[in-house]
C-alpha cells in the first residue's frame, strides 16, 4: 500500500529542505498548505534569510505572522519612510539586521525601537539627511555599521565624531561621492578597538599623511599596531610610503578599488604588497597591470582576485609567487580564452574559482575537471544572445550550451563540483563595490 508523502514525519521533509535554496524554500512552501506549516514552524531553515520589504501597505496581517513565525531577523527596505519603521518594529522587535535602501525621510529617529539591532545598513537617500543622532540609541549593540553614498548636511567630522561612540562596531563601511572632504579615519580608529573590517572611499586623499591610520603618540603606546585583519579601499589612487602603512601589521585581507582605469607613472601597490608581507587575501580592482606588482605578491596568499590587465606569463609568475593559491577570481580587461587552460597546470590546489565562459573553448572549459580540490566553480557572465541576427537581445540567464557544459564538467569530477551558474546580489550589499 502506497504512502502519501504528506503522511511522511515532518522531521523527514525537514532534513530535505535542508538541500534547499532560499528560492526553492519559498516555492515548497507555496505547494500547500501543510509544507507551509512544517517550514514556518522551523526556524533554523530561516536563520540568514532576508526579506526584501516596498510600499508596506501591500503587505497584510497573514503576511507580517508569517515573518514572525519565521523569526526573520533580516530585512531590506526600499523606499522607506519613517512610519514604516514603526510597523517593521512591532511585528519584529528583535530584528537584527536591516538594510535601508532609498531612505526617504531627512531623520531616522525610528530605529530606536529595535533594541537587538546589530547590523545597520544605509545605502542612499532621497532626502538628506539631518544629522547622524540616531546612531547613538544603537550603540550598545550595533556592530556592522555601512553609510554608502548618503547625501546629508550636517558636517563630515559631526558623522565621524558619532561613529567614534560606537564602540562596539567590528566592520565600518564609509562610502561617498566626494562632494565633501573627509578627515583621515585615524581619529575614528583609535576609538574602535574592536574593529577588525573597513571600507572606506579614499577619492579625496592625493597622499597619504604619516598618521593617517594610527597617529603618531598611538604607535608609540600600542607597537603592534591596530586591530584591522581586512581592509577595502575605494577609489584609490593616493601616493603612500612605508611608514603611514606601519600600523596595519594585523592585516590579512586588502582589496584596491582603484579610482582610474588608465593609472599614473607610479604603482602605489607595489609599496602595500611590501609593507604586507603576510598578507593571506588580495583582490584588485584596475590600476596598473599585473606585470608591475606581480613580483611583489605575497607568498603567503591563499586568495586573489584580478580584474586587471594580465598576460598570460604574468600567471606563470602568480603560480610562483602563490603557490599555496586556494580561491582565484579572474576578470582579465582582455580575453580570457588564452588563460583558463593554465589554471590545472599553474594553481592545483584551487578550492574556489570564479571566471567568464564567453570564448573559452569547450576541451578548455572541461579541462578545469583536472583540478583535483576544487569544490566550487562560479560562472560570472551567466548571460547569453539567443537569436544571432539581434545582437542587442541579451537573456539574463544560462545559455543551452553552458547549461550542457556545467552538466558535462560535473558528470566528468563525479559530482564533486558545485557549479554557480548566476550571481544573485545580495539585497544587503551596497553597490559601490558591486559595480566595479
């Protein structure tokens, strides 16, 4: 006699669900009404899933106790305005992250009312902002805080000075335009002591004062320097020397952004790869090719990402550098036809890649099945034309023959390899880096 599957424990269906994307939970879900229950009733299927949040006078009753069945923690809102602060807050208090996204109101006094917020996010206003006073009722637990290209008409040192009293804060993201001059983030380090994560846009530094990280006295009283293991600059392009660089001997992850395609005579990064010796994580963003710093990399490097100018033989150097190299993200400026069928050869215990399959041949493509430990391959141009005679028709998703070729490498490595095949941005992510 045969069993409904709706007959089957709910503990059964759970560790499926388990398997699941957040996408594809949302679709069980919606089958009927007795998943509905089983995945609302679970709250570890829903630890780090965000809900995306417009217009809240769409949502209804059912809707907000679904959330807080689900004890979501994690919300994006777009175009918010500040009574839709109040409504968040009453159906979920004890929401910890939350990502404002086209802020509509010149104050934010609201977010007063979620006394478990830990993860603040604030990415452009409509209306600018006031002052940053709301900061201060979130002090106690607030520990990532993000502003990204927030207009605002109080002065820059009244952001920094409010940004000093949350001591708490283990990752700073500080983005902007550049209409307004910043002071140096030393004055802002030396209050952080916890800080271990900075993003900062640096479009308004020409040179890099001796105290711009870590003033002078601070060295003095505290020689092994500041706390920072990753460190993000934006719109870089800033003379340095080797002693402003002294107080990042913690640092294990930097990544460049740099401000111009078409650089200077002088590659600043040559003097950050040597003041950095141990650094474990690099990416970097334009600026000079790869032939001017490859040989100051690092042998310490497990992680590099390169969207850059690089030649094949520039490569063979990196495999030299790095040869304990485990997660690589290849952009090349140019074709990157030429290089995918080095990577078995030049780095074999990648663990991690992340490249464009647009004119990489097939046999080469398929060869990638020879790198032995690696686990996870992300396609970054998932995308393709389906009708030749209209080049400008793009289909935001797998073409046929990827499709065909992801199941043809994955059939060759025995199912070892998850194969990433769309990048869906994360609706917490601000797009100043994601735009590069």
């Amino acid at each position: 006699m045969s069993t409904s599957p709706l007959q089957l424990p709910a503990e059964l269906w759970l560790q499926v669900f388990n398997f699941l994307s957040w996408r594809d939970k949302l679709s069980v879900r919606c089958t009927c009404a007795y998943f509905r229950k089983v995945l609302d009733a679970s709250r570890p299927h829903w630890y780090g899933f965000c809900v995306v949040l417009r217009k809240l006078s769409r949502y209804n009753r059912p809707f907000w106790r679904s959330l807080a069945q689900r004890h979501i923690g994690t919300v994006s809102l777009r175009s918010g305005k500040r009574k839709y602060l109040r409504q968040v807050s009453a159906w979920l208090p004890a929401l910890h992250t939350l990502h404002l996204e086209d802020w509509t109101d010149s104050s934010i006094d609201e977010l007063k009312l979620f006394h478990q917020l830990q993860h603040l996010c604030i990415t452009s206003c409509s209306a600018p902002l006031k002052s940053f006073d709301f900061l201060f009722p979130l002090s106690q637990h607030l520990s990532q805080l993000s502003i990204c290209n927030v207009q605002y008409t109080c002065p820059s040192s009244h952001l920094l000075a409010t940004i000093s009293q949350l001591t708490r804060l283990t990752s700073l993201c500080l983005h902007h335009d550049g209409s307004q001059r910043f002071p140096a983030p030393c004055g802002v380090l030396k209050h952080l002591k916890e800080l271990r994560h900075l993003s900062w846009t640096m479009i308004t530094y020409r040179t890099l004062s001796p105290d711009f990280f870590s003033s002078t006295h601070l060295i003095d009283e505290h020689p092994t320097g500041l706390q920072l293991s990753d460190l993000q600059l934006l719109d870089y392009d800033a003379t340095v020397t080797l002693e402003v660089l002294q107080p990042l001997s913690h640092l294990s992850s930097l990544s460049i952004f740099h401000l111009y395609s078409v650089p200077g005579p002088t590659c600043h990064l040559q003097t950050w790869l040597m003041a950095l010796p141990h650094l474990r994580h690099l990416s970097v963003h334009g600026g000079h090719p790869l032939a001017t710093y490859v040989e100051f990399l690092p042998t310490s490097l497990l992680s590099l990402t390169l969207c850059v100018d690089l030649q094949p033989a520039d490569l063979q150097t990196v495999s030299l550098r790095a040869p304990q190299l485990e997660t690589l993200h290849l952009e090349p400026w140019g074709p990157s036809s030429s290089l995918v069928r080095l990577l078995p050869q030049l780095f074999p215990y990648l663990k991690t890649l992340r490249i464009r399959h647009h004119h990489v041949p097939d046999e080469d493509f398929l060869q990638l099945q020879q790198l032995q430990y690696l686990d996870t391959l992300e396609i970054l141009d998932s995308y393709h034309r389906p009708d030749p005679s209209d080049p400008a028709k793009v289909t935001y998703e797998p073409s046929p023959r990827l499709l065909q070729l992801t199941s043809d490498l994955q059939k060759h490595s025995s199912r070892r390899l998850r194969v990433l095949i769309s990048s869906q941005r994360d609706p917490r992510s601000c797009y100043c880096v994601s735009d590069y």
